[in-house]
C-alpha cells in the first residue's frame, strides 16, 4: 500500500498529527506526510490511500483571514510558534483546485478540547470534499485534540498514530488465502 497524509498546520499541532498517522500506516506499507504547500501539482492517482486534515478555525476549515488571525495571535504569544507555510493556502483552496480523484480517502483535523457543537469540526468539510471529489471513505472523519492554549493533549500523537494503523487496515487490499 501506497499512502500519502496532506495537512495543514499553524503551530505544529497538525504536522505532529500527520506524522503520527504515517507512522501508523507504515507498517503496511509506504507512508509519507506533504504539508498543502507541498502538493499543487502531486498526482494523487499513485496513492492507495489518500489522507487529509488540518486544524479548525471558526467551525470549519481555515480560510485565509483565520491563517493571518492564527499568526497574529502567535505574534502577541509567545509560547506559540508559527510553521513556516502557515499563511499559505489551506486545505480549503487545495481540495477546491484538484478536479477530480479516485481510490481511498479519509479526514481528519486538529480542534479545541470542547464539544464539537460548540467548535466545529474542519474534518467534517474535509471528508465531504473528498466524497464529491469521488474518493470512497474508509473512515468516519476524526479529531484530535488541543487545549486552550494551543498544546497537543496528553495522549493524543499516540491515538493519530493507533488511527493511522485503523486507516491500513481498511485500506489494504483484500487478501485471498486459498487452503487446500
């Protein structure tokens, strides 16, 4: 199996994420992480599993003034740091410019520790994109959680990576064993 993770991140939650998912889907075969900067022109079409996430801003996924909100508020904080394509497109213009795809796919985002009815969820819109795109989808769209301040929660790199090997197992391909 063949896999690809494309996020967006704007303090490291989301690539920390990503990463952890890919590690989960190695062992069933290759996995590599793109940050959304990264991928405009990568054919998806070589990809056996397709997975895409990024953090929630204003109950959705990010749009450009959100990014410039994220890196305003990391310039009056300094406990945050910005990634270093967090002002580029997103997610959002990303999946708006490929036309159409094929194979398997599955969302997921970064959010606030707090009900989802209250934050949103940015994997939700992700997961429908890829639906109209044509992927078919292996898994319900997740979320993984941040508190208040922006920090990864205890726990949470180990379950994106228990996800990420969820993922491979819906996604690889079926066996056939013949007994005799």
């Amino acid at each position: 199996m063949h896999a690809i993770v494309v996020y967006e991140s704007m303090y490291g939650n989301t690539r920390h994420v990503a990463e952890a998912i890919a590690r989960g889907l190695g062992p069933i075969g290759a996995a590599h992480t793109l940050p959304v900067s990264h991928i405009r022109d990568t054919d998806l079409s070589g990809y056996d599993l397709v997975v895409v996430g990024g953090p929630t801003h204003v109950h959705g996924m990010s749009r450009e003034s959100t990014r410039k909100g994220a890196v305003e508020k990391a310039r009056t904080d300094t406990a945050l740091t910005v990634e270093p394509d967090a002002e580029s497109e997103g997610i959002r213009e990303w999946l708006g410019s490929v036309r159409s795809a094929h194979g398997k796919a599955a969302a997921f985002d970064t959010r606030v520790d707090a009900p989802a009815l209250v934050t949103g969820r940015a994997s939700k819109g992700i997961n429908k994109k890829l639906r109209h795109l044509g992927f078919e989808l292996v898994a319900a769209p997740e979320s993984f959680l941040v508190d208040k301040e922006s920090v990864l929660e205890a726990g949470e790199e180990e379950r994106a990576e228990r996800w990420g090997r969820t993922l491979a197992e819906h996604s690889a391909p079926a066996r056939t064993d013949r007994t005799s």
